[in-house]
C-alpha cells in the first residue's frame, strides 16, 4: 500500500454521504460491514499499515483511528434516529397505544412454610417467648444424650438418624439434628431461669417419604422454665395457640403421651376444622387431629443445666410446621411443598 493509495478524506466523506443516505436497520447493516466490518474499508487501511513508513505510518494511523471513532459514534447515531422516528410512525398509526398498561410481571411471595413459620412465630413472641436458632449439624450429645437418649436407649430407634461423621474426637458422632430440642439445651447452658423461648429450624430423618413424612421437615419447638410452672401453665399456653392459629371456636385435647425428655408427656390434638369432630378423612374418622407432642421437662434435665429442681420447673413442646399447614389449608400431600410446582405454591 502506498500513500497516494490512502486517501482517508474522500473515504470519510463517502461513509458520511452513505450512512446519511441509509434509511432502514439492513441498510445500517450493509453500511457497517462496507466500512467498520472485518473486511471493511476503513478497517483494511488500519490493518496495512505496517506497510507503510513510519512517519506515514503515525500521521495516517492517528487519522484512521480518530475516523473510526467518528464512525461509531455518527452509526449509533443514526441507528438510535432510526429507532425514534420507526416508534413515532407506529403511534401516529394507532398500532401502539402508551396508555395502556405495561404487561404485569409476576411478584414473588413468601413460600406457604414460611407463611406459617412467621405466623407461628409471631403468636408466640405475642406472649413473651423470644426466637432462637442454632446449628443444623448436631453431635451426639447434644441432639441425643444431653437429652437423656443415651446410646443404648430404645428411644433412639423413634428417629432415623443421617450421620455425617461416624466419630468425632474418638467419641460422639457428628449429625444432622433430627429435631430443634439441642438449640434448647444449649441455650440453657448459657442462661439462668426465667426462660422463654421458641426455636425454629430444618431437621432431617432417615425415612421414607409418603404424603405424610418427608426426610426434611421444619420444626418449631417451645420451652419455658421459671418458679412455680406447672401442667396448667403448659396447656393454657397451646390451647392458647390453637384457637390463635386454628380459630377461635377450635377445641384441644391432652392425651398421655411418650417423649423421653418429658415427665409426663402428651399429645396434643384439635377437633376436625372440617367435619366438626364427627369423623371425616381427613380426621381419619376420629374427629381429632394431632398437632403436637408436649410435656413437662423432664427434672434431670434441669438439674444437668445446674438449675435448681426444687425452685425451677419448666415444659416444653415441639410441632412440625409442614402438618400445621397442611391441616390448615387442606393439602393432602407433604411433597407439594417441596416439588417446586409454581401452580401449587402461587395459591398460598
């Protein structure tokens, strides 16, 4: 390539004359490959300039560059020109009317576990109980022993374990918590009565899932330890929370119940929302439904923590959240909740 070759101003000013002259998207298109493309006019004069000498080099090569710049800036220009007078032709025409309404985007909303996990959460901080969490991955001691489940206990066997690692220091095992009741003995290492507190959170259980058991499931769990507690205190608390979260024209029932880490122990059921208590399917003809497992702490517990059994008393409770919202909605299966159907979870 020689100099007399390279005449960037009659270049430059047939781009301008061009791009001036072209009135479509295709035809900015054919304008840009001609003079900005790989193949291009101005991008061949950048490409051999090694040919050149150096001071031809330098001059020219500052003028390309600052032309090709000029280029750019004068396309996008024109192309945004273009796109301003193809918009105002549409709304002369009618075809676009900017009144109406943009098209409606879908809004997120809480997941119905969360719904309910805030409800409940709620109704409790209401009368005096504060909300604590803590780990998801439990030892043994204190998912298990530390509530007086001790390795040879046959209460184990009520829940299936998922270990993480089998030994830990040579001793305990390392878990994932099969229910919240460690975040309770922890925090009653930490602090003297009175407490009140509620822990929420994820456990997980070895099993089978079905349209009632999932092998994750969410807990709330509750206690209360002071001077003077009693059964009364611990059944006028529930019933309290029943009618809150189930109606007001709700009734409970304390049943004898098993639960190692409670003296004594029961469950606690509502009469059927549906049939009235008179047996539907969903009672399974009983007309009650179990809600939760409650109880008075187990003393051994209490004096483990240092507290002074004498003084101190306290109960506890615990429910699975994933069954206070299917009895409150009516869904029929656990796994709904969990299957990601946005058509499902876009009713709560």
């Amino acid at each position: 390539m020689t100099t007399e070759a390279i005449d960037l101003q009659e270049l430059a000013s047939s781009a301008r004359r061009e791009l001036e002259a072209s009135d479509d998207e295709a035809a900015l298109e054919s304008w840009r490959i001609a003079y900005l493309g790989r193949k291009g006019k101005l991008t061949s004069v950048l490409r051999n300039l090694s040919e050149l000498p150096l001071e031809e080099r330098r001059r020219i090569g500052g003028e390309a560059n600052r032309l090709k710049e000029e280029l750019e800036s004068a396309l996008e220009a024109k192309r945004q020109a273009l796109q301003q007078q193809r918009l105002a032709a549409t709304v002369e025409a009618g075809w676009l009317d900017v009144t109406l309404p943009g098209r409606p985007k879908r809004i997120g909303r809480l997941h119905p576990i969360t719904q309910t996990l805030r409800e409940i959460e709620s109704i409790f901080v209401s009368m005096g109980f504060s909300v604590i969490e803590g780990p998801e991955v439990e030892s043994d001691y204190y998912n298990f022993e530390a509530l007086l489940l001790s390795k040879d206990h046959p209460a184990r066997d009520m829940q299936d374990t998922l270990y993480i690692d089998y030994r830990r220091d040579g001793e305990y095992p390392f878990m994932l918590r099969t229910h919240t009741s460690p975040n309770q003995v922890r925090y009653m290492e930490q602090h003297q009565p009175p407490v009140r507190i509620i822990v929420p959170g994820k456990c997980y259980r070895h099993e089978a899932t079905d349209p009632t058991h999932e092998w994750m499931l969410t807990q709330v769990e509750l206690l209360a330890v002071d001077e003077g507690i009693s059964m009364a205190d611990l059944k006028g608390t529930l019933f309290e929370f029943a009618k809150r979260m189930f109606g007001q024209e709700r009734r409970a029932r304390f049943r004898c119940d098993y639960f190692p880490y409670v003296e004594p122990g029961v469950d606690m059921a509502i009469d059927c929302f549906l049939c009235g208590g008179e047996g539907c399917r969903t009672c399974h003809h009983e007309g009650w439904i179990e809600i939760m497992g409650a109880g008075m702490v187990h003393p051994e517990i209490l004096a483990n923590m240092g507290y002074d059994t004498d003084r101190y008393t306290g109960f506890a409770a615990g429910m699975g959240i994933e069954r206070i919202c299917l009895l409150r909605h009516g869904v029929e299966d656990i796994r709904m909740f969990y299957a990601n159907d946005v058509r499902f979870l876009e009713q709560f």
